[in-house]
C-alpha cells in the first residue's frame, strides 16, 4: 500500500514570507524572491513545517509584482511555449532551427490564411498626379529597397506558439549560456511545493531525497509555459530539451527533460497546450538521466540566479 501525501503548506508561507524577504530585497524580481522564500521553507525541520499553517492562500500578496522575463512568460503572453537558446557557437544552426519552426508554424496557420479575404489593392486608384521619377529616384528607391531587405534579414520573423529568449547583449547571453533545465524554470516559471507522488508498493523512499523528487514528502514544482531549451548539441541534431514542470511518477524529478527534434515541437506543443496530449512515457522512467543529476546536484545547492 502506498503512503499517505504528506500536505504541502507553502502556499500559506508564501502569503507569510513574500513580503519580508521583499523589504530585504527590493530590487529583486517576483520570481526569484519567491525562490528566497521557498529556500526558507526547505531549511525548516520536518516538525517546524507541520506547525505551519495549510490550505491554500487567500490573497496572492505577490501576482501584481513584476519580474525581468513576464514580457515573455506572463499569462498575458498568447504563446504557450518558449524556446531558450543557451549556445551562441553556431549561428547558422540556429537560423536553420529557427527556419524551421517558421514552415511547421506556417503548416499549422495556412489553412487559417486562406480563409481570410485579400485586402483590395488600391495602389491604382485615382490619386494627385506626380512628375516622373528621376534617375537619382530610381536610385535612391534601390538604395532603400536593400537596407529594408538588409534589416529584415537581421530581424527573426515572429512565432505564433513560441516566445523566444535570445538576448543581444553579450552579458545578458552569458547570464543563459549552458544553463541547466532548473536554471531555465527559475528564471522563468513560479516555484510551488506540493505533495510529492505516492510511492508505489514494495517501494521505499528514495534515500537522500532531494527536492526536485522528494524531501520528507514533498517535491518542488514549477508552473508557467512550457520551456523548451536550444543547448550545444542543438546545434549538431536540430533537437532541443523539452522540460517537465514536476515530477509525474515516483522517483522522476521536476525539471526532467527528453530530446525533440526542431520539425516535431510546434505540433508537440499545441496538443501539450491543448491538453490533447501529456509526456509520462506511460508511466516509466524515459527522461534524459544526464540531465536529471545535473538538476539534482544543483538543488542541493544554495539558489542562485
């Protein structure tokens, strides 16, 4: 017989921390004070959190606080995914994934385009008559013609189901280069603590336990849009990291993830968004374990973003 789900009470902590770490911290972000106090919460004893007040919070004392992504991340944002690119080493790789995802989204939205009518051309209508354009005109409108064509190339034409994150300032690309599949759900999901999953029969728990599985019973967990991670190799296959939120089955971890190929994520994430379809392989362990350890290790470590 399974154990009994241990109550997760940080939504009441929540309410109680978030305002005092916010008056030690007033520069931060909404998401990364909320990490200060889940820290706070997981360095309590097992005995101290049971004291702790449970059930869910009655006012949400920090949805109204900005953070540095929400231009990207915030339930305001129409795309429910977003694509992080953490490699800068191969642009040319990248402009082919990203080409990619243009034509998968255009397989998605043509059969939409082309019920809507045309807008009538009225370039020939009746309008003040104008002098024949000169040879320096014809110059001058080539002149133009390139440079417009020259930014537009620089420009990355927009996804409708992905934001991306692909900064231009050097240092803002240092801060993502290579970054783990838990970095990324910090900087841009919420961090709860719930629950950890039952533990089936004839299984105990897992010993150290780690909060990305389970710590005393209770696993942390992220919400928001569903992440998906451009690394180095990226680069090599075309594929990216797709990241899960919270652990599904006893023993998988929060922030676990399994490779996608570049052609295959757009329709991946409109079941996913829909909810016509959910990645648990059924039940068994198939997540990528290389970076599930590397998830782990830096949970047992201090928060840092």
């Amino acid at each position: 017989m399974s154990s009994s789900p241990i109550q997760s009470n940080f939504a009441q902590f929540l309410v109680a921390t978030y305002s005092p770490v916010k008056q030690q911290h007033p520069t931060e972000g909404r998401r990364r004070l909320a990490l200060r106090v889940a820290d706070q919460f997981w360095s309590l004893s097992p005995e101290n959190r049971a004291l702790l007040p449970t059930g869910p919070s009655s006012i949400d004392v920090f949805a109204l606080d900005s953070d540095p992504f929400d231009d990207i991340s915030s339930p305001e944002v129409a795309a429910p995914g977003i694509i992080v690119r953490t490699d800068y080493t191969n642009e040319e790789a990248w402009r082919t994934f990203y080409a990619t995802l243009i034509e998968a989204e255009k397989d998605f939205t043509e059969s939409d385009d082309a019920n809507v009518e045309p807008t009538p051309d009225t370039s020939a209508q009746a309008g003040p008559s104008t002098s024949a354009p000169t040879h320096e005109d014809a110059e001058m409108a080539d002149a133009n013609a390139e440079a417009e064509e020259e930014e537009e190339d620089d420009e990355e034409e927009p996804l409708v189901f992905f934001s991306v994150l692909n900064p231009e300032d050097p240092a803002k690309r240092q801060r993502i280069t290579g970054i783990s599949n838990l970095t990324a759900l910090r900087l841009l999901s919420d961090v709860s603590i719930r629950s950890a999953p039952p533990v089936p029969q004839g299984e105990k728990r897992i010993k150290p336990g780690n909060r990305l599985v389970d710590l005393d019973g209770l696993q942390e967990v992220y919400e928001g849009k569903t992440l998906w991670i451009y690394d180095a190799k990226s680069n090599s296959d075309q594929s990216v990291r797709l990241v899960n939120q919270k652990g599904d089955t006893y023993g998988t971890a929060s922030g676990d993830s399994w490779r996608a190929r570049g052609s295959h994520i757009t329709e991946l994430q409109v079941n996913l968004a829909s909810g016509a379809m959910k990645i648990d392989f059924g039940g068994l362990d198939r997540w990528d374990y290389p970076e599930r350890k590397r998830n782990l290790e830096e949970a047992a470590q201090p928060t840092l973003l």
